[in-house]
C-alpha cells in the first residue's frame, strides 16, 4: 500500500467517467460558462482497466466511481465488469444522483459493483429545483428503490447542506434512518472554482454543528458511534431507537486532512492530488500508450506530493476546476 511522505497509507481511488451531469446542483456546476470534455478526451473501457490494473499493482485496493454523473456514459456497463474482475480490487462503488438506477441498479450489480452513495440534498417536492435545478424528488427515490431491490445495502444518502436552499430540510432526511438501514450523511458545502460556486460557499455555508444541533432538538441526543475505519471522512451517529446511521461531513469546520487515504483520477486522465487544491499530473498519454511502469510511477509521485491538507482558512482553495469536473 502507498504510504504518503506524512506517513498516510493510500489506498483509495476516486475514478471520475465524466464532466457532464444531467443535473445542475448550484454549488456543483455552473448554468452556463463551462466546457464540457468531448469523448475523444474521455478514458475509454480498457484505458481505464489499465489504469486501475496499474493501480491494483501498486497497493491500491479500492474504487469509487464519480462524474458528473457516472450513469450516463453509455458503456457504464462495460467499465464496470473490467474493474470488477481486477484482482487486488476488494471494493468498488459508485456515486450516482440515482435517476438513471432504474434500469441500471440490477445489471450494475451483476457487472460488480457493490455499493452506491447516492445524492439527494431535500425530499421537498417544491424546493429540491432550487438547489438541484433539474431534479425530482421522485426521480431520486425511484433510483434509491431500485438500489434496494438489487440488493445494494446498506445505502448511503449524501446531502450537502447549504443555507437558504436546503437547510430547513435537513430533518426529513435524518428521520429517513429511524426505519431504514441507511447511512444519511450531511457535507459542508465547500469552494470550488472563482465563479458562483466559489461564492456560495463563502455566504451559505452551514456547519455540521448548526445542522447536527437541528436535528437533535426534534430527534433528541445522537450517539456517536465508533469506527474502526480512521480514513472515514464522515463522523457518524445515531438517533435513539433508529436502525441507520446518521453521518456528518465536516471538511470546513472539522478538517479530517490528517487520515485522508484518496487519490483522484480527473475524466481527462489527470491525477488529482488533494480535492482542495490544484496540483495534478499528467498521465492520460502514459495510459494510452499502454506504458504500465509509467503509470505505477505516476501513482506513486502523486501519493508521494500529497499535500498534508487543505488551506481553507488561508483562503486557498481548487480554482481551475469546479466540483463537477473532479467527482468529489
């Protein structure tokens, strides 16, 4: 397993399949003003299991796949049944707004995949197209029932608060564990970019403590439950006489910078090295030349030049790209 020069063990990758999403979340991707990637910039099928091959070899042992929205590149499919059958690979998973799960849960889970985080930030009919334009309650829920059907459990509901928008909801969706066995996790709203995402997380942000305070005076006291897994970036809780769990995302307020395990890869082939900021390398012609020994060492540096952590107090923050286009 790569160990980082702050004494990190890496071993998660965050594969990003795509720019593009057939949502626009307002602190994720701008209206208008952003160019997405065409398919020839795009990793194909075998490039990315060639990667992934590489990282296998190099210690790497899980993968979550990311977007934009994963589900839309139309061989999904395909991608997923290469990783799936890597071995060394032990988990691999998929971030998914969840609208295009119903015809997608039940072969994406015969192809390998085994887990899904997937996006809803309200359960409010009328104010889910403030924060998520072009989303649906139901659209959303039919893909989280189609998860369920296909036998994914437990299922992991991320909701990213932010003020205004959505933090009067926050309720609905921590009441979602008193009879389910899912985890809801609620993430800081964080800057990306220069443009309007950048701006809304410096006047909207909501910290884990107002939101976890608002769910406890109608829940009552949350337990804080123990995890064994220190690289958890969610610290997890829950409500008296509820099945799941309810988890907080503190990046802002809680930086969990010092056990972060994860590297990402960007859909145009770049190593990204910490979500926060901009420092990348290079690899996509190294993938496509097939030169395996230059990936492991890529792999391998970018691990090795792994900051110790964000700035954000400092006011240094990911501004060449936006959310969308590193997959979170």
């Amino acid at each position: 397993m790569p160990t980082d020069s702050f004494g990190r063990q890496v071993n998660y990758l965050r594969i990003s399949l795509t720019d593009n999403c057939n949502l626009r979340c307002v602190y994720c991707m701008p209206l208008t003003g952003l160019v997405g990637l065409r398919n020839k910039q795009l990793l194909t099928p075998s490039e990315i299991e060639r990667f992934a091959r590489a990282a296998a070899r190099t210690g790497f042992d899980k993968i979550r796949f990311t977007g934009g929205e994963p589900t839309l590149r139309e061989d999904i499919l395909e991608i997923v049944e290469r990783v799936g059958r890597i071995e060394g690979i032990s988990d691999l998973s998929m971030t998914t707004n969840g609208i295009r799960l119903p015809g997608l849960a039940a072969p994406l889970r015969e192809a390998g995949l085994r887990r899904f985080n997937i996006h809803i930030d309200s359960l409010h009919k009328n104010r889910i197209s403030k924060i998520m334009r072009f989303a649906s309650v139901d659209a959303i829920w039919n893909g989280i029932e189609a998860a369920v059907a296909a036998g994914f459990e437990p299922i992991k509901l991320n909701c990213v608060v932010v003020r205004d928008y959505n933090d009067a909801d926050v309720l609905d969706l921590a009441r979602l564990t008193l009879d389910r066995n899912w985890h809801v996790r609620f993430v800081e709203l964080m800057p990306f970019g220069d443009g309007e995402c950048a701006e809304l997380s410096r006047t909207q942000l909501v910290t884990s403590a107002e939101t976890r305070q608002q769910i406890e005076y109608d829940l009552g006291p949350l337990t804080e439950l123990s995890n064994s897994n220190l690289s958890d970036e969610s610290r997890n809780y829950q409500a008296a006489g509820a099945i799941g769990v309810i988890g907080f995302i503190s990046p802002v307020s809680e930086p969990y910078c010092g056990t972060c395990n994860r590297m990402r890869l960007t859909a145009d082939g770049k190593l990204h090295l910490c979500l926060l900021h901009d420092d990348e390398i290079d690899i996509r012609e190294a993938i496509r030349a097939g030169r395996d020994d230059e990936i492991e060492t890529a792999l391998v540096s970018a691990v090795h030049h792994k900051p110790i952590g964000h700035d954000l107090s400092g006011g240094v923050h990911t501004q060449l790209r936006v959310m969308v286009q590193i997959g979170g």
